[in-house]
C-alpha cells in the first residue's frame, strides 16, 4: 500500500523559513517523479513543484521560483521542500503527490486524479 506522510508544516512569521518533508513507503520511490501541491483557504489544489526520480529535472510554479526548493533522498525515502522568505500568500494545506507535473507561470491548479497518490497535508501559516 503507497503511503505519504507529510510533516514540518507551522506558524511562520512573514520572511520565514519552513521546511516540508513527505516519507514515502510501499513503492519504490526513486522510480518516480513526485510532486508538492497546496490548497489555501477556498481554493483550488495549486502545483507548487515537481522532481523527477533522480532529482536532477526539478519544475516550479512561478510563484515561489527562487524562494523554494525541491529535493528528495531516496536513501531515505524522503521527499522534501524547503521553502524561504515565505509569504502571507504561501498559506495552505501542502501536499505531496506521487508523479510529475509542469507548466509556466502561476496559478497552475490540478485535479485529484493528475496523481496517482495523495499524503494527508500539513498545514502552513504565514503571519504576524
């Protein structure tokens, strides 16, 4: 059974930093592109980034280009993003979700079923 396990979400103040990390288990993890997706209040599951399975090809939404970073250890199972000077806007539920997906510019959202599997979300609040 595929399992992902988000944690590392919090409070923040504005200009902060996080890190997010998603543990994966019952597939073989570096076989696959995986994903980072957030949702915020009242809208829609916005893509954040994506990482092949090697972790060298890496995709991000416009919106946090230059402030976060995607990564992952498949020694460890482990996917990770590491998000800087984060902002009010940056608020959400983040998930990670098992595949790849890209586009330019912002405000690019996906459905449930673009992956083939979800964690639970961990809950990110940028304020003062």
């Amino acid at each position: 059974e595929v399992q992902l396990v988000e944690s590392g979400g919090g409070l923040v103040q504005p200009g902060g930093s996080l890190r997010l990390s998603c543990a994966a288990s019952g597939f073989t993890f570096s076989f696959y592109a995986m994903t980072w997706v957030r949702q915020a209040p009242d809208k829609g599951l916005e893509w954040v980034s994506s990482v092949n399975g090697g972790g060298g090809i890496t995709r991000y939404a416009d919106s946090v280009k230059g402030r976060f970073t995607i990564s992952r250890d498949n020694a460890k199972n482990t996917l990770y993003l590491q998000m800087n000077n984060l902002k009010s806007e940056d608020t959400a539920v983040y998930y990670c979700a098992k595949g790849f997906y890209s586009c330019s510019g912002s405000g690019c959202y996906v459905r449930k079923d673009d992956f083939s599997s979800w964690g639970q979300g961990t809950q990110v609040t940028v304020s003062s």
